[in-house]
C-alpha cells in the first residue's frame, strides 16, 4: 500500500470517527483539515511515516474516548 492510500484512508477514517466528537463535526472537520493541509508538502517518508504512526495514535485516543463516555452514561443509567 502507497503512503499516499495510508494518508487518505487515515483520513477518511478519521472524518468518520469526528462525527461523535464532543465539540462538534465542523469543529472536528477544520482542525483536520487544517493540520493535513499544513503537512501536504511533506515529502521525506520517514516524517510521513512518523505522521501517520500519530494519526493511528489519535485514532486509538478517539475510540478509547467514545468508549469512555459510552461506559458513564451506561452507569448513569443503571447506577445512582
């Protein structure tokens, strides 16, 4: 797979785990925006490479978030 497929499918997927975001999908969707337009020139593999190893790291912050909140508003639900 091509950095360049990794780069778009890292996007992809993190556009689709911003629309749970707690400050909202449009706020979500510029800063993402914002930082993968600041690094489209980019050009030394070993940076993209590092860049994408922290956009899987804020994918897995992402998911360990929605899980979190999932968790108190089910123990709100059934614990007082």
């Amino acid at each position: 797979m091509s950095q360049r497929s990794k780069v778009i499918q890292l996007y992809k997927t993190l556009l689709y785990m911003g629309r749970d975001y707690p400050k909202g999908y449009e706020y979500f969707r510029t800063r993402l925006r914002k930082v993968f337009n600041k690094n489209k020139e980019e050009s030394n593999p070993k940076k993209i490479e590092e860049m994408l190893e922290h956009g899987h790291y804020v994918v897995k912050e992402l998911e360990t978030l929605y899980m979190l909140r999932k968790y108190r508003t089910l123990k709100q639900r059934y614990y007082d």
